[in-house]
C-alpha cells in the first residue's frame, strides 16, 4: 500500500538556521506530493504541494522538490523564524483512475525554533 | 471565503455516550473527508464521500463509528457508544473534485472521553 515515512522529532534549531525535514514515500501509482502544517492548537494548512516529477513546491519561504528517482520529497527552509514552529506533515495522494483518493500522512515532525 | 466548518470544537462526554461530529464542506466542494489523529497513530482517514456517496470507510475503526452526509453541505460522524479511546481529535477535509488533488482541513473537534 501508499506509505510516507518522515524524519522522527523533535528537530530543535536555533533561530536562522538552515532546515531540512526528510520525506520519503512508496506509492502505488503516480502520486502527488504535499506537506502540511500544523500549529498548536489548530488544523492542518498545506504549506506546499508537487503533481509531477521535478516539480518544486515552494511558499512562506519553505521549498520541496518532488523527486521521483530517489521518491523523496524533503521540505527546507533557508533561515528559519520562531513563528516555524509547528508540526510538519508530509502527504501523498494518488489518483486510482476515478480521481484523487484520500491524503496518506506521515507521522509528522515537531519542528522547534528557540530564539 | 468560508472554509471547513467543523462542530463542537472541544467536546467532553462521558463513555457510554452518543457522540455526534459535523462539518461543513466548502461550498462547491463534492469530496469530504472524515480524519482521526492521535499521538499514537498519527492522522488517519476513517471515509471519505465523493458526490455525497461513501466511497472508502476501510478507516472506520469498528461499528461504533458510523458517518453520513445527506447533502452537500453538511456530513456527520457519530460515536455510540463512545469510550476512553475514542478520545482523539477529529478533522473533516473537503476537496473540490476529481483532479484537484488539494485537500483543505477543518479546525478539528477535540473529543475527549472520560
């Protein structure tokens, strides 16, 4: 079946430092890729998405390239803020012919920024 | 624009009780989704409906759970009866349609049964 397999947290990091999350799938199909975050307290927002091979993903300052050779979809940021703080989830969807299926999470990754 | 709205926010019941969920689709949105997440399992689908019809309640954990969306605008998910375990929060999603691949999340309900 569908699975995605992310970096194990917390990641803790200083304020500014350079972010990477790891983000791997198995799929069934050809999938599209998503990452999502989540702040306390609250639901899931998508941060970014890829459809196809090489595409790249970017918003906030965050980027994911959708890599199908090595089926990876790792998120960076270059400087993170403390407002970064949050879970991050990455997500793949794949269309079985009679369009998208449901989102296949992650676990997640505690992302934690100190001043 | 509205996005999905979900009810109760927070819910304490005591086990044995009905519990009932509801969310609201972003409107013209016809692919809704029912989530569970909780620090042990991480997110999971329960069902989702295309076009009002349940097309996959593989998720729903046992016979307890039972989800319903009698139009378009509004789906249900009820919990009788509920117990301790249940207790996790419960997220609906909708999506605008085949092709669109973006999901959008409610806030959750935070069910927390005692």
């Amino acid at each position: 079946g569908d699975s995605v397999t992310q970096m194990e947290g917390p990641v803790t990091l200083s304020e500014e430092a350079f972010l990477t999350i790891n983000c791997t799938y198995t799929a069934t199909g050809y999938p599209s890729l998503f990452w999502y975050v989540q702040y306390p307290g609250e639901g899931l927002q998508l941060l970014l998405k890829a459809t196809k091979a090489d595409d790249k993903g970017s918003n906030k300052g965050f980027e994911a390239t959708y890599r199908k050779e090595t089926t990876s979809f790792h998120l960076e940021k270059g400087s993170v803020q403390v407002s970064d703080s949050a879970v991050y989830f990455c997500a793949l969807s794949v269309n079985s012919g009679g369009g998208a299926d449901g989102l296949t999470f992650g676990k997640g990754t505690h992302l934690i920024i100190q001043p | 624009d509205a996005g999905v709205i979900q009810s109760p926010r927070h819910e304490v019941t005591e086990m044995g009780q009905e519990v009932t969920l509801r969310c609201k689709p972003i409107s013209g949105h016809n692919s809704l989704f029912w989530y569970r997440q909780t620090m042990m399992r991480g997110l999971e689908l329960l069902i989702y409906f295309n076009n009002n019809v349940p097309i996959d309640d593989s998720g729903m954990p046992e016979d307890r759970f039972s989800a319903k969306m009698p139009n378009a605008s509004f789906s249900t998910l009820k919990i009788q009866p509920s117990e301790p375990r249940d207790s996790a929060v419960y997220f609906c999603a909708s999506r605008s349609g085949a092709g669109s691949y973006t999901i959008y999340f409610g806030e959750g309900s935070w069910l927390t049964v005692v």
